[in-house]
C-alpha cells in the first residue's frame, strides 16, 4: 500500500475501560463546566445512566438538567427543542450520553447555540465562526463512532435529507468510552449498531479519501469488531467482546473522520427515508453487494484481501445471517418498480462521491437489484 498524504490534529480524548463513567464529574470540571446539560433519549433515561451521571455532577457541585428526549435519527425540530432547554439552563458544557443521535442531537445544539442561525447554515464543513462549548461524548452503542468525528447528521425536518454538518470545534474534547454501559442494549440495537460500525470500518478502508492515517484505524477497527460481533451474538454479557465492540465503532469513527463513506451508506439512506429501514439494517442490507461492485477494482479487492483472507462479502453476509438480518430489500416492502427512484436518491447522496469506483444512477440501479 502506497503512503499517502494526511495532516491530522487530534480534537478528542478518549478515555476506555470499564466504569469510566465515574470519570465524568472530575472531566467536566477540568474542562471549567459548572452547568451541564445532558442530551440522551428515553431508552437511555430508563436504564438509569442519566440517573448514574447527574450523581457523578453532585458528587463535584456541578449543576445539571437533562434534555432526555432525543429521537432515532434526529431532525432539525429535535436540534430546536434541545437548543431551547439548554438556553433556558444556561449550559456552559454538554455530555452527549446515548448512541448517535444523542450525540449527534448535542452536536447540533452546539452549533445553533453558540453561532446561531439553523442547522442548514452549518451544512458541509467549517461553517462555524465562534468558539463552541466543550463537549463530552459518552456512547451507550458500538456503533456511529460519533464520539470520534466532528460532523452532526441532522435530517431537515421537512425534506427529510440527511445533512452533514461538521466543524473541528464541534468534535468532543472528551469521549468516555465505558463498555460496561453497552451491556444493557437489547439484542436487535447490538445487531443494528454492530453491522453500521463493520460497515464504517470496510468502506472507510476503500474510499477516495483513505489516507496513511485512516487506513490504521480502518484495519484495527474490522479486527476487533469482526471478532467482537459474533462473540457479542452468542453471550451478550461478555464484557471484554464489549469493549472489543465499543472500541472497534470509535476506531471507525476516527476513520470516517479522515476517510468519509461510500456507497452503502448512499443506498442505506434511501431504503432508510422511503422505507423507514434501520440505519444498521439498511446499509448491512446493501455492504456485499457494494463489495462486490467495488472488488472489480485490483486495488480495492488487494485492500479487501488484507481484511480478510476468504471472500469478504461471503463473510459479511455471514454474519448478517448470524444476526438474523434480512438480506434482500423486498423484506422491507421493496418493489421492484422502487428501483429506480431509490437509484435517483442514492446518487444524490453524499457520500456516493467518495466511493473508489464511480457510479451511476444505473450501476445504482443494478445494485439495488442484486439486493433485491
């Protein structure tokens, strides 16, 4: 493999191991917080670890109050209400505590309560002028890697599009990554989260964007999630194939930084707006088919070939049958006179730019097809 080019800073760090949490008071304070807005969703409120943070908040006289209604895929309106609770607090640091859309939904606050404006101001990258607050990341899945990225996914409430809004002051200063957090997640959120995080680790390994620096984190990620995720399948307590899975989404995350998406992602979010698909599902759904198109590059098939030494879309199909995930679209009510408006919305998507090998709306097309 050539050495190509990178300049990277690191913007975040990550603290990993088992009750880490307890870290959460000191961190805030070295960071100057005194008034910390926690933004997680239902799920996570039930399962008492906004309970178990706010404690960590006494323990040190740091004020908090929690926005604790975040939404699966988050919209403008949710990045609103959030903006809204943590004005009326006066938050000067936010803890992102949940999977991506908790932490995406603090991402997006941030922006809008610091530089104003809304969510498509900030659409693409840099777009930010003034300082933002600190912010803390603390996944509860092995999943976006969002706690590594410095990019909010927020989808217009009206158009439903995804946009990607990034800047380098929206990245967390801190990510707690704390297995022991995973260890609640219902089967189907493992599976969902696991295939996304995999999925994050193969595309970023292939995109045009790959660099020297992405290529580490892209290749030590599918090693440890690729292992982690059939342990996790068969005992979901195993607390070190947790952390294998924790670790291994971040480490994909801090590829997709430097490395972006590619073309599953652009099928996924289709099948996800039209067909209400999970994320996890939609872009696991279309991966060995993407590897396959992708694989008639030499380049590409080599790169795949240090990933793993049989055929890797076999593989990934593996353990989607492992996972007991649909393998074909029309599962989902998929037609076949679908295709073709599915195809027009993948090749609008951002991330099909990034794709080593081009596409166009038919080859999008034929993709879809072959996972039909």
């Amino acid at each position: 493999m050539k050495l190509s080019p990178f300049d990277h800073l690191p913007t975040t760090r990550l603290i990993f191991g088992n009750g880490s949490l307890s870290q959460l008071g000191q961190l805030t304070k070295e960071l100057g917080g005194k008034r910390a807005l926690i933004v997680s969703d239902p799920g996570i409120m039930k399962a008492g670890y906004v309970e178990k943070a706010v404690s960590w908040f006494r323990e040190v006289d740091v004020a908090a109050e929690v926005y604790g209604e975040v939404q699966e895929n988050p919209s403008t309106d949710d990045v609103t209400r959030c903006v809204e609770v943590a004005r009326a607090f006066r938050a000067d640091i936010l803890i992102g505590l949940g999977g991506g859309s908790s932490m995406d939904t603090a991402k997006g606050c941030n922006f809008i309560l610091t530089n104003g404006g809304r969510m498509q101001d900030y659409w693409g990258t840099g777009k930010a002028k003034k300082d933002m607050l600190p912010l803390i990341a603390i996944p509860t899945t092995a999943g976006t890697g969002s706690e590594c990225q410095s990019y909010a996914l927020i989808s217009d409430a009206e158009t439903h599009v995804k946009m990607a809004c990034g800047d380098p002051k929206a990245a967390a200063k801190v990510a707690i990554l704390d297995p022991e957090l995973t260890l609640s997640q219902p089967r189907r959120v493992t599976v969902c989260t696991g295939i996304d995080a995999l999925s994050h680790a193969i595309e970023t390994a292939v995109t045009s964007k790959r660099n020297s620096w992405s290529s580490l984190f892209s290749r030590e990620s599918f090693l440890l999630l690729e292992k982690g995720f059939e342990r996790v399948l068969h005992q979901a307590d195993d607390l070190e194939a947790r952390g294998m899975m924790l670790l291994g989404a971040a480490y994909a995350g801090m590829a997709i930084e430097n490395s972006m998406l590619g073309a599953a992602h652009s099928c996924a979010n289709p099948l996800t707006a039209k067909f209400n698909v999970v994320h996890g599902e939609a872009v696991g759904v279309m991966l060995p088919h993407i590897i396959r198109f992708n694989r008639q590059l030499p380049e590409i098939q080599a790169i795949y070939q240090t990933y793993f030494s049989g055929d890797l879309a076999d593989r990934v199909s593996e353990l989607l049958q492992a996972a007991e995930m649909p393998q074909k679209i029309r599962m989902y009510g998929v037609k076949e006179s679908d295709l073709p408006e599915l195809a027009a919305m993948a090749s609008k998507q951002w991330t099909a730019q990034f794709n080593p090998r081009s596409l166009t709306p038919s080859d999008f097309v034929d993709l879809y097809r072959a996972a039909f």
